[in-house]
C-alpha cells in the first residue's frame, strides 16, 4: 500500500468505527451518582454528552427508576434518605424512609415495593414508595449492601460484607428464610432473566458466586486473573447479565477492568480496561451498549457490548457510584441548564 493510501485507509477505518459507535436507534438518558459532589450527571446517548447535573442528598449512591421511568429512586446514604426525583427536572419531589445508611436498594416488579439495604443497623427496610409507609425491618447479616429481587417478585437477597453471605427473604410474608455463605465481603447481586440464578459478588474474596435459587446452593465460583495486576487489586463489586444472555460482565475495582464471563462455562473470556477504580455497570436496553462507573477518574466508560471494546470516556462529577438508564420515551430536558436544587 502507497504512503498516501495507508493514512487513507485508517482514516476511512477510523470513520466506520466512528459510525458504528453512534449507530444507535434509540437515546436514552443515563443518570449516574456522583458520590463526592452529591449530584447527578445525566448522560445523553444520542450524543454521548453530559447534558445537566443536578444536586441531590448526601453521598448519594444507588438509584433506579420507576417501571414507566416517570421518577428516580435515589440512596441518599448520609442523608438517612431514599429520594423521589422527577428525572425531567431533577427536582426532589419527596423522601421516603430509609432506615440508617442506605446503600443500594431493588425495586419489585410490582413497581412498588423497594427493598432497601441498610449498612449501619444490620437490616433490610422494606417501604411501600405509594404510601410511603415501612412494610417491615427484616434482620439480616452485618453492613449489608447489596441488594435484588428475582424476576419473579417472590424472593429478596440482601449481601452482608462482614457476615459473608446472601440473606434470603421470602417477598410476601418479609421475613428472613435462610442464608448462603459466599466469598468475603459480598457487594451485589444480579438475579438472572429466568430467575434459576443468582449472581454474587465478594469485593475481598476476589471472586463471583453463582448460586442455584432452587436449592440455595453454590454451583459455580468465577475466579479472576489478570497479568500483571496484583491478585489484591482484582475487586469483584457490580454485575451487569448480558441482554441476550451469553455473558455476565464484572466490574473489578481496582484493576480498572470489566470481566466477561461465559455464562454456559463460567469461564473468563476477556478483560476490558476501563477507567480507574470501577464500581458498577449499566446496560442500554437494546444491550448493545454497556457503561462503567470509575470512581477514582471521575468518568463513565462506555463499552461496545458487541465488540468487547471500551469506545469512549465521559467525565462526570467526583467519585461516581451508581448508574441507571432511562429508557427514551419519556419527556425529555436538552437544556444543560435545568435542574432544580433538593
């Protein structure tokens, strides 16, 4: 190839990559927690831009939006608080209660029910967001974080960090029913599409447990290893499950990589160099597209599903924790400007 041809070739390579990355038939909004600045940023993916922060309560961290994506749930953990935000506006409608320091919380598919992980005092609360009423405290294991429902809506898992394991709770009668160990310090959990699974994460103990829901029972460890990173750095923390289902993608903390993880093996196929110290993961609803929160770098990589290749990074605020998608349909605010203070 001539000298010419060659810089034209990457260039026109270049183009197409460029091309594939935007090539999305929906924008959503990605609203991500800043846990240092107590805000939010609001990601738009058809331009791949922070269009609008707003201030929110203190050291915020996991959110997720209703089922019609009309309000934002939020985990305000210094501020005792789960706050109701209209996404439109970033105003804070309303707080709901919380029980001490919640962390992350799951809502049922009724649309309703929240459950919500309590670090400080051991418990999970459970509250109704419509009456804003305490369905119940349910006694769990010691710092729990994280936190699901199954697809179902008739089981709860909490994760206890100290107490090292995965606390069942029975949806309907709010009652603790057993408990499975699991590797130290578990961060969160994911339930798969059909229920049959769950994912587990242990931050210290460096691995993902996969756990049959019909017996409780372990069936699966996913260890990590990558060269030339310390075994102490590989942090297992979010679990994002692949829409079509193939793959089940890791964030590892420290090694500022996201796993992929075979989901029929449970073997590792690739790593993914993210930004520095990643924490959670989101996907788009079209799977296509999978984002990461990086603490320690104060940005949002964003992860061709497809190609397994980290293609952009967006700066956000200080230490962002949380992500979640808001699927486009609902009003939307262009005006970076907007935002109403709590």
């Amino acid at each position: 190839m001539s000298r010419l041809r060659a810089p034209l070739a990457r260039l026109a390579l270049a183009a197409l990559g460029a091309a594939a990355f935007g090539a999305q038939a929906l924008a959503h909004e990605v609203f991500v927690s800043n846990e240092r600045d107590n805000t939010v940023s609001v990601i738009d993916t058809g331009t791949w831009e922070v269009t609008r922060t707003f201030p929110v309560g203190r050291r915020p961290r996991g959110l997720v939006f209703s089922k019609d994506g009309s309000r934002l749930f939020l985990c305000a953990s210094d501020s005792d608080a789960v706050q109701v935000i209209d996404p439109a506006t970033g105003k804070v409608l309303h707080n709901l209660p919380s029980g001490e320091d919640p962390e992350q919380f799951a809502l049922a598919p009724d649309g309703r029910t929240l459950f919500i992980a309590n670090e400080n005092n051991a418990t999970t609360t459970v509250v109704d967001a419509e009456t804003r009423k305490v369905l119940a405290q349910i006694d769990v294991g010691i710092e729990p974080e994280g936190m699901a429902v199954s697809p179902d809506g008739k089981t709860a898992v909490t994760t206890s960090e100290t107490t090292n394991m995965v606390h069942w709770i029975d949806a309907a009668t709010l009652k603790a029913v057993d408990a499975t160990p699991v590797g130290q310090r578990p961060r969160h959990a994911e339930f798969s599409a059909d229920g049959k699974l769950l994912w587990a994460s242990s931050e210290i103990g460096g691995t993902v447990a996969v756990i049959d829901v019909a017996t409780r029972q372990v069936l699966n460890t996913v260890e990590f290893a990558i060269k030339g990173v310390a075994g102490d750095r590989i942090q297992p923390v979010g679990i994002a499950l692949g829409a079509d289902g193939r793959f089940a993608f890791v964030a590892l903390g420290p090694s500022d990589r996201v796993a992929v993880v075979d989901t029929k093996t449970y073997q590792v196929v690739n790593y993914i160099l993210v930004g520095r110290r990643v924490w959670h993961l989101a996907l788009t609803p079209e799977g296509d597209r999978l984002l990461t929160t990086n603490g320690v770098s104060g940005d949002v990589t964003v992860i061709d599903v497809a190609s397994q290749k980290a293609v952009k990074s967006i700066k956000v605020g200080r230490y962002p924790w949380g992500a979640a998608v808001r699927p486009e349909g609902a009003a939307r605010v262009p005006d970076k400007s907007a935002g109403a203070a709590p």
